[in-house]
C-alpha cells in the first residue's frame, strides 16, 4: 500500500473516531454560500489617517447597500503585525450572492470611491473575492474591535471532503461555542471563489469582542485540544503546516 492510501486510511479513521466522540452535539449543516470581497492596500504610515476618512465616506455607500439586501455586512481592518510586503489595510463586504458582491463593486466604481488620493497613494493593491458556506455573526456593529484570520492548505492526498469534515466536527462547533458565549462576534471558514492562488487554501476568520476575547478563545482552543486529543492529529493529517499563516487586524464592522 502507497503512503498516500495509508495518510487517507489514518485520516478517515481519525475522523471516525471524532465524529464519534462528537455524536452528541447538534449536527452542523453546510448553509448557503455567502461570497465576500476583501480589498488589500498597502497605505503608506503619513496617510493613514486618511484612509480612516475615507472608509468613513464609504459608510452610506454600504449602509445604503445592507438596506437594499444586497449585502449582509461590511467592513474595514488595520493590519497589526506587518509584513514587508504586505498589506496595511483592507475593506470589504460580504452578500448572500455574487451578483451583490459584484453590483456593489460596481457602485465604488461609479462613485469614485476607488480612486480617492488616499488609495492612489497605496503602493500595492489586490483584490480577493470568497466564498463560504459555514459561518455566522450577531447583528450588530462594532468599532476598534480585533479579527484572527488563519491562513492553511491542505494537503494534496487530503480526502475530497476534508474541508466538510474539519468545518462540521472541529471548527464550527468550537466556533459557535465562542459565539454563544460572547466571546467573538463572527466567523466564517472562507475558500476563494476567484482563485488567485492554488486550490486547497482556506481561512478560518473571526471577530473578537475585544482584546481580553482573543486570549479566551486562544486558552479555549487549548482547553478543546486537550478535551479531545485526536482533533489535533486529525487537523494536522489534513493540512500542510508550512503553509499555514495568521494575521490580526483592528476592525470596524456592520453585520445585519
């Protein structure tokens, strides 16, 4: 037998006995998709306080937009940890359709919101657009709040549905927890809908209440490893560890 057969043997018996010892808990369903564009800009340091006015501007665009049901939610993040080359802030949105990720792009466009001076003064820009079928959030909006954004691959002899199987019996099950007890206000597990990379990435995002809420959930995700030991093994047969990354932002939302 090749290692590849027997890396998806271990796999499917590591997540048999998961699902297991999760039968109890409340089945999770994948939901609709919800895609979410997010724009990067590299802002240079003496403009950041115009780019604060600017995604300020933007606001009764978006409002305006969430009215209409066209999106679900908006929002805006200042980068934390800094890359060299990496982005200092993003804006995005997110809709229960392409067609309203689309439509509103093309109002910023019209508007002229897409090439304010503060955005021509960024270095570098791109654009992502997702998509997700698990998530949730609390209506509401929120300001100066934090996101944790994980970044990770799997890897190439991971099953077909090892991204189903982590999201039902690992990742939205600690996630709602988090959010029934206040503890984050969002989370979505995101795959790109437009790659602009290779297949097989996906992120794991959530909103944080506050700064204290980052170290609960971290000593919580601890505390769930340790409940059950072989969702570590499980995650790790599945995912490329090299590839993973994470990022935290300071973030402005809206959700309805």
């Amino acid at each position: 037998m090749n290692r590849s057969k027997i890396l998806a043997g271990l796999c499917i018996l590591t997540m048999s006995a998961v699902c297991s010892s999760l039968a109890s808990a409340e089945e999770v369903k994948e939901k609709p998709p919800m895609y979410s564009y997010v724009g990067n800009w590299a802002i240079p340091r003496a403009q950041w306080a115009e780019m604060a006015k600017d995604e300020m501007n933007n606001q009764k665009m978006m409002d305006k937009a969430m009215s209409s049901g066209a999106i679900i939610g908006y929002g805006s993040d200042t980068n934390l940890v800094h890359e060299a080359d990496g982005s200092t802030h993003d804006e995005w949105w997110s809709s229960m359709s392409l067609a309203g990720v689309l439509n509103v792009i093309d109002q910023a466009y019209k508007s002229g919101s897409s090439t304010s001076p503060v955005l021509e003064s960024s270095t570098k820009h791109w654009d992502n657009i997702y998509v997700s079928r698990y998530y949730n959030w609390h209506p509401g909006s929120w300001k100066d709040v934090y996101s944790h954004v994980s970044v990770y691959k799997l890897k190439a002899d991971a099953p077909q549905d090892a991204l189903d199987n982590l999201s039902k019996n690992m990742i939205v099950p600690f996630m709602e927890k988090m959010l029934a007890d206040g503890s984050i206000h969002e989370y979505e597990i995101d795959t790109e809908s437009i790659h602009s990379h290779a297949p097989g990435m996906f992120t794991i995002v959530y909103i944080a209440a506050n700064a204290e809420a980052l170290d609960k959930v971290g000593s919580a995700l601890r505390d769930s490893l340790k409940a059950s030991p072989m969702n570590g093994p499980a995650f790790g047969s599945m995912t490329d560890s090299s590839e993973h990354r994470d990022y935290l932002t300071r973030t402005n939302a809206t959700y309805k």
